[in-house]
C-alpha cells in the first residue's frame, strides 16, 4: 500500500508531543489545518487502543468528507495508530500513525498515512495512487508544520500538560487502589 510521512524537529520533550498530537475540539484546530469537527464516540473520553473518533476534514467547508477511525495502538509517549472504520468512498484502506523520539533539545515527530483507493482496473489505481501520493503528501506536510507551530502555542502547551497531568494522576490513583 503505498504510504507518505513528514516529520519535524519540535522543542519539546516527547512526552509533550506526544500529549500535543493527541490533543481535541478546539485545542486541535488551533495547530491541525485539516480538523473542521473531531470528537470521541461511544461516550468514550480519551483516547486508547479501541476507542472511535469522528473527524471532518475542512477540505470543503461544510460538505468536507468525514471519517470514523480507530486507535489501534497507544503507546505514550513513543507511537500511536489509528485505523479507518469507514469513511470516503474513495478510501479503500486508510490508517495514520504518529511516532516521537527523543532529539537533542527536543523530539523528532514522524506523522505516516498508509492508504489504498477503491478503483478498478488496476491502471485507473496506479493513477490514484499517484494523485494521492501528491496530494496527502502536501496535506500531512501542512498538518505537520501546524503541528510544530502548536508545539510553541503556549495554549496548546497548556491544555497537552494538563492531559498529561490529568492521566498520570489517574493512573497513580488507580495504581494506588490496587495495591
């Protein structure tokens, strides 16, 4: 399946990169280009391997296609992944995954889409996927770039330490309780 990638130095450690691309509602759309409307579904809260997000995109404002993914690995605060339940039509196949490295005075982010179109024959797909290499090449490079740039939003920062601050504490208490 073919794949695209974009990666950035940010001047974070990263864990807080980590916590900045996982970031939701209107944290997201202050760094994420590509974000019109994202929440969790099935009452879920947070994210974690299992858990459902709807995403819009804001390629055509109101009529911008949607998807429904998965989080098919969550590994704070090295890599995560994410799997399409169902989305456009032209998506036969689509997960993005995200991993984070430490990097001198901060972390290198590595953002990858892997994909597959739903065109036959094979010669109208190699076409496809060439459009699409072109395309979702240029859009992880803008989402990247947002991203980085939310890496030095204090308003990002902020909300990201306090996801953090809030999950480490409920994995202390519940750590706690079962002792």
């Amino acid at each position: 399946m073919p794949q695209v990638s974009a990666d950035v130095h940010v001047p974070v450690p990263p864990e807080l990169a980590y916590a900045v691309s996982q970031t939701t509602g209107s944290v997201r759309r202050r760094w994420d280009p590509f974000i019109r409307e994202q929440h969790f579904l099935d009452g879920a809260s947070e994210p974690g391997v299992g858990v459902r997000t709807f995403t819009r995109t804001s390629f055509l404002g109101p009529l911008s296609p949607s998807m429904v993914s998965e989080y098919v690995s969550w590994r704070p605060p090295t890599s995560v992944g994410m799997t399409m339940v169902s989305g456009p039509w032209f998506f036969e196949r689509f997960g993005g995954g995200w991993r984070f490295q430490p990097d001198g005075d901060g972390a290198v982010a590595v953002w990858k889409y892997t994909y597959d179109v739903r065109l036959r024959p094979r010669l109208l797909q190699r076409i496809a996927h060439a459009i699409g290499q072109r395309l979702l090449g240029r859009e992880i490079s803008r989402r990247i770039e947002g991203f980085a740039a939310g890496c030095r939003d204090e308003v990002v920062l902020a909300a990201a330490r306090a996801d953090m601050a809030r999950r480490a504490g409920a994995d202390s208490s519940s750590k706690g309780g079962a002792a």
